[in-house]
C-alpha cells in the first residue's frame, strides 16, 4: 500500500497531541518542527483561536403546521397512467382557478371522499 506524503507529519503531530494536557488538546496547529522531528522538552501552550458567536437560525415552520392537524396516515397509490394524467388534468385546471397549487393527490382524495 502507497504512504500518504503527509503521514509522517501526522504520526509527529499525533505523538505530540498525546503528550499534551487536556486543555491544550482543544486546538493543535499544523506541525512544522515536529514534522522534521524536533521538540522541545516542555510544550508550549497553545491557545485555541476564538470563534465568534453566530445567532442561531430561526426554524422555518410551514403554515399548514400552524394549522389543525388531521390524524392522517400516509400511503403509496399506483394509478393507470390513463388515470393518473385525468387527475393532473384536472389538478391543473384547478389551480389555474384558486391561484394556488393544488395536487393531483388532493383531486383523488376529493373523489374518494364524495364517494360513488
């Protein structure tokens, strides 16, 4: 197996993160004179960079969470693609009427519940 160009630099930089004390283990900078194999006999401290605080993200919540929930169970259909493109047909002209999206899935559930 081919050795990676770095791993001696690694196996350096690992030697001397084991023979650190916890606290300084936070940050450990690229190794330059470990790499050629100097150290020192007592380590210098590193302090880690400060990171600024970022403000957390606001959740995006639909608004059809904010809405009543419905005890509803999902499912797998597989319509006749005869069937299933009288249902996009259909979908379409709706939406074109209310102004917003309505589904396929939304039209077959409207006609399941009407009923024969």
């Amino acid at each position: 197996m081919k050795r990676s160009r770095d791993s001696d630099a690694l196996a350096a930089r690992l030697a001397l993160a084991g023979n650190q004390p916890p606290a300084v283990l936070a940050f450990i900078p690229p190794a330059t004179e470990q790499a050629q194999g100097v150290t020192s006999e007592s380590p210098e401290t590193v302090t880690p960079p400060v990171e600024e605080a970022r403000p957390r993200k606001a959740k995006k919540i639909k608004a059809s969470l904010d809405a009543v929930k419905e005890d509803t169970v999902p499912i797998s259909l597989r319509p006749p693609r005869a069937l299933l493109t009288r249902y996009v047909a259909a979908a379409s002209e709706r939406s074109l009427e209310s102004g917003r999206v309505i589904s396929a899935q939304q039209i077959m559930l409207e006609v399941l519940e009407r009923g024969p």
